[in-house]
C-alpha cells in the first residue's frame, strides 16, 4: 500500500501547464533601453535651460549599442564578452576623450557639443514608445498556444487558427545571440508539426518557455504511454 500511495501522490505532483502560450516579436523590442534613456534624459534636460553634452553622449552610446544588439549575433559568451568591453572602451574615447584632445585646436576642450534638445529626447521617445507598442499589439493577434491536445497558430482578430496534433511534436530552443539574451532573456524555438516546421525567432523568457513546453509534452507522453498499455 505504501509503495501505491508513493506512485500516486508522485503522479498528483505532475501538475503540467494547462496551455503554453509563445510569443515571437519583432527585433525592435530590444530597443526599449533606447526608449527608456531617451525619456530619463528628456526630464533631465527639462531642468536646464542649456542642452547638456554628457546627456547627448550617454543617448548616442545607448543608440550604439542598440543598433550593435540588432545588427549581428553573437554567440559565443567569451567573444561577447571582448567585444563589449571593445565598445566601451572606444565609446568613451570616442565621446569623452578625444573631443578634449583631437578637437582642441578647433573646438576649446570642455565645448564638445552634440546639442540633444529636450525636444529631441521626448520626440525619441515617442517614435520608439508607439514601435514598441505596435510590437507588442502584434503579439497578441499572432502567436502560438500550446494546448493538452493540439497545437494552435492564431493569426488575426477574426482569422481561423491553424491546428496541429501535439503527439508528433517536436521542439528546439536555441540561444543565438548572447546580447538578445541579456537583454531580455530571448531565444528562438523551432517547432515541428510532423511533416511542417515553424521557428520563432524571438522569444523573450525562453528558458522558461521551453521549461514549461517540456513538462506539458512529457506529461502528454506519459498519458499515452499509460493508455498503449
């Protein structure tokens, strides 16, 4: 009996998730660290009559990096890790060092201006706060859930969902770029349907989508593994 009530209460724990909803966005959400400097120095630079140079390099080393995170992938964490240090060594050479230096002749050290209004920061912030919200709008008539029985890809307010048995399912998460990880935790998942293969290029929290993607198919072949007996 003791052995029974182990197997039973072993089987009671195996809570799967009822449905796994997974969602691919567009690249632009990695620009959301541009969206929020370009608010925070807009309300800085509210403050002061005359527009502050420090505030105009810190937007333009957070608009490098951004456009660095989307431009190209980088998959290997020691390389990541040398090229980043890279970047912010020549950022800061090339933002604070040399304007004082290279630029003396024409330019008095200390006048190095890049002249980022505050009309500047906030229309930024409003060009990449509407693309954000686009994005994530997308995300909400296009996506996927995973469901106990089949597989659904809704496209659309009024589209049918496309469907797919979840018996042959197979899946594979990928990390492909490192930065897209730090940010955001994201990743990419392949998804085969049998005879159809689906990727999802990216999908923030993927770890733990593929976490919860495992434990519901892992439990579906435990179901069917118990009804073939």
């Amino acid at each position: 009996m003791s052995e029974e009530k182990t197997s039973e209460e072993k089987k009671s724990e195996l809570t799967p998730e009822e449905q796994v909803i997974i969602r691919s966005y567009s690249k632009v959400i990695f620009f959301y660290p541009l969206f929020i400097t370009s608010l925070v120095l807009g309300v800085i630079q509210l403050f002061y009559d005359e527009t502050l140079a420090t505030l105009g390099f810190i937007w333009m080393i957070v608009f490098f990096i951004n456009l660095f995170v989307t431009a190209f992938n980088i998959s290997s964490t020691k390389f990541f890790v040398l090229v980043l240090s890279i970047i912010i060594v020549v950022l800061l050479l090339v933002f604070f060092v040399l304007p004082n230096v290279a630029f003396t002749v024409f330019i008095p050290p200390g006048e190095f201006n890049i002249e980022m209004t505050m009309q500047f920061y906030f229309i930024s912030a409003a060009i990449l706060g509407f693309m954000l919200l686009l994005a994530f709008l997308e995300t909400r008539i296009n996506f996927w859930k995973l469901e106990r029985n089949e597989l659904y890809h809704e496209q659309g307010i009024f589209a049918e969902a496309d469907r797919y048995p979840v018996r042959d399912l197979r899946f594979k998460k990928e990390i492909p770029d490192v930065f897209e990880y730090l940010i955001l935790r994201a990743g990419s998942i392949t998804l085969q349907t049998g005879e159809e293969t689906f990727h999802l290029d990216t999908v923030p929290n993927v770890t733990d989508k593929e976490d919860k993607i495992d434990r519901l198919l892992s439990h579906l072949s435990v179901e069917v593994d118990e009804i073939d007996k």
